[in-house]
C-alpha cells in the first residue's frame, strides 16, 4: 500500500498511520523493519529479486 504496488495508488504515511490508528514514526518503523527482512531473505538467497517484481 505505502508503494502503491497491484496497481493500487500509493499511500502516505500519514494516510496509513490514520487507518491503522499508528503514529506516522511507527508506521515508518514498521516499513523500516520490513524492508530490512527482504534485504536479508534476498541476501541470504530464499528469493531473487526479479521474482519480487
């Protein structure tokens, strides 16, 4: 959602942290945290990056 991904419009972070009922630095956060995952799947080799797009 926060990168519009499916064709879906991309979303703020404001936006976001509105509907979950999140601050927007929790928010930014949590998008950190998820982003470091897949570097280290992708580091690590359990999916190739062209596969994620």
């Amino acid at each position: 959602r926060r990168y519009g991904l499916g064709g879906a419009s991309a979303s703020t972070l404001e936006e976001i942290a509105f509907d979950l009922n999140l601050t927007r630095e929790r928010v930014r956060q949590i998008q950190i945290e998820a982003l470091d995952q897949l570097r280290r799947i992708i580091r690590r080799g359990g999916v190739s990056r062209d596969n994620l797009l």
